[in-house]
C-alpha cells in the first residue's frame, strides 16, 4: 500500500510535467511570432519591387513581341519581375503585333492573363486592339501575299480571343456576336478571296466554339461544369448557331450558282474549239477566274 505522501509527489510530479509541456509550446509559437516579425521587417526594410527601368520594361516589350510555347516560362519570371505600369499601352501593341502560331496561343493567354491581373487599363486596350484585324479593308488593296497574311492573323486573333473569353480577361461576349455578323455578311460573297477566308475562320470558330453554338460538349463533368459558368445567354447562342446556318445556306447557294455558270461556260468553249480550234484569251482568263 502507498503512503499518501508518496502519491502527493506522483501527482505533483504529474502536474509539473504538464506545465513544462505547456512552457515549451508557449514558447515554440512565440518563436514563430517573432520569425515571422523579422522575416516581414526584413521585407519591409528591403521589399523586393519590380524593376521599372526603361530599358528592362523595353526588353519585356520585345519579348512579348515574339511569345512562344518554348519561352513561355522565362517570359512569364520577367513579367512577374517588372513593373510595365507606364507601358500597357506599348505591351498591348506588342502582342497584338506577335505572329502566333496555333501552338503559341496557350502562352499568349497565360502572359495576357497575368497583366490583366496586374493593369487595370490592360485588357480594355488588348480587345479594342486584337479586334482591329477585324475591321473591313478595301477589296483589291492588298497583295496575295498580305491577303494571306491577314487571314492567318485573323485566326490566330480569333483563337486567342476565344481562349481570354474561356479564362475570364475577356468578359462580354457581344465581340463575338460582332465579329460573327461581320464574317457571315453577304456582302463578302462578292469576293472569292474574302469568301475563302471567311469559310476558314468560321470553320475555326465552330471546332474550337462548340459552346458558343450551343452544342453538346462530350466532355467531363467538371469541364460540363466550367461552361456551364461562363457568361453567355441562350440569345447569344441561338444568334451564333443561326447567323451560321444562314451563311451556310447563302455560300451553298453561290456554290451550285457558280458551279452551273462553269458547265455552260465548258459548254461554249467546247463549241468555241471545235468551231475555231483555239480559245480566245478573254475565254480563258472568264474559265480561269470561276474555275
């Protein structure tokens, strides 16, 4: 049997046990209180502020200029590291200069979304800006090679639009309505060329789009999720999905047109070369153009 004495010191031994337990964590969090104060008085004494010199912001510039997929990261850690607050205006016009390819495009949407979040004054400059290859150029000004230019600009603009609309730096999507009306205009019926770039850009816009027309998405559920929060009206869709059928019908129509002018006109030519023996220059250059 124990004594009472001994069981007091047992238990006064408990308690002291106890109490050191508690010291050592007290003390452990005051530790981290005051390692957390020195390393925010360190900060606070020498902050690390992103660099805005002329000719850092410069080189940012120029990069920008030429995104790619292989230098994504390296321009995304000098982004992070400046400060381009006085040159939004010269970033804006430097990407909307950059010639993406398909496989750039992804880079491009993760610099652009990491200005948006910087620069208030960003992304209003970088719609007007991309939206600017949209506007209607005369028919007829523009060589072969910078019709063909500009239509493989207008797709890399159209997809890179689309992706700032599905991450949020572009958030009405009436650009889009705009821009569809316009491609699916008769009015450019009238020029082949024109035409042929339309038909691209709208076939690009239904494959990557499928949302915007209200298709169904054989998606995952948590990518079912993601469309079904962005910010696109039932309106907008039905207004997509018609001013495409209605483009489709207007294009297979000047298609069977111009398909029933060629028959007649390899009709006449035949009659021309077995009554002649040879066709006529104007023949040909008219047998040329429709063909």
């Amino acid at each position: 049997m124990e004594h009472p004495e001994d069981e007091c010191r047992i238990v006064g031994g408990n308690h002291d046990k106890h109490d050191d337990e508690e010291n050592a964590a007290r003390l452990e969090e005051y530790k981290r209180f005051i390692d957390m104060k020195i390393i925010m008085r360190q900060s606070n004494l020498n902050p690390e502020r992103a660099d805005s010199s002329i000719r850092r912001n410069t080189t940012v510039i120029k990069k920008l200029k030429q995104i790619n997929e292989e230098q994504r990261e390296g321009l995304m850690e000098e982004l992070r590291n400046v400060n381009l607050s006085k040159f939004v205006s010269e970033a804006v016009a430097a990407i909307c200069e950059a010639k993406l390819k398909s496989s750039d495009i992804q880079a491009a949407v993760q610099a652009c979304s990491l200005l948006h979040q910087r620069y208030k004054d960003f992304s209003p400059c970088l719609i007007q800006g991309l939206l600017k290859v949209f506007s209607p150029t005369k028919s007829g000004d523009d060589l072969d090679a910078d019709k063909s230019l500009k239509a493989m600009r207008k797709r890399s603009t159209l997809k890179l639009l689309i992706e700032l609309y599905f991450v949020g730096v572009v958030e009405d999507a009436n650009i889009f309505v705009n821009i569809i009306k316009d491609l699916t205009s008769i009015e450019y019926l009238k020029d082949r060329d024109a035409t042929q770039t339309n038909l691209s850009l709208l076939a690009s816009f239904a494959r990557q789009g499928r949302f915007f027309l209200g298709l169904h998405q054989s998606v995952q559920e948590v990518e079912e999720e993601f469309y079904k929060g962005l910010n696109l009206t039932s309106d907008q869709k039905k207004l997509f999905k018609k001013a495409l059928h209605s483009y489709y019908d207007a294009v297979t129509e000047l298609l069977q047109s111009e398909h029933t002018s060629l028959r007649l006109m390899e009709l006449e030519n035949a009659k021309m070369l077995n009554a002649r023996g040879e066709l006529s220059e104007e023949s040909m250059i008219s047998y040329e153009r429709l063909k």
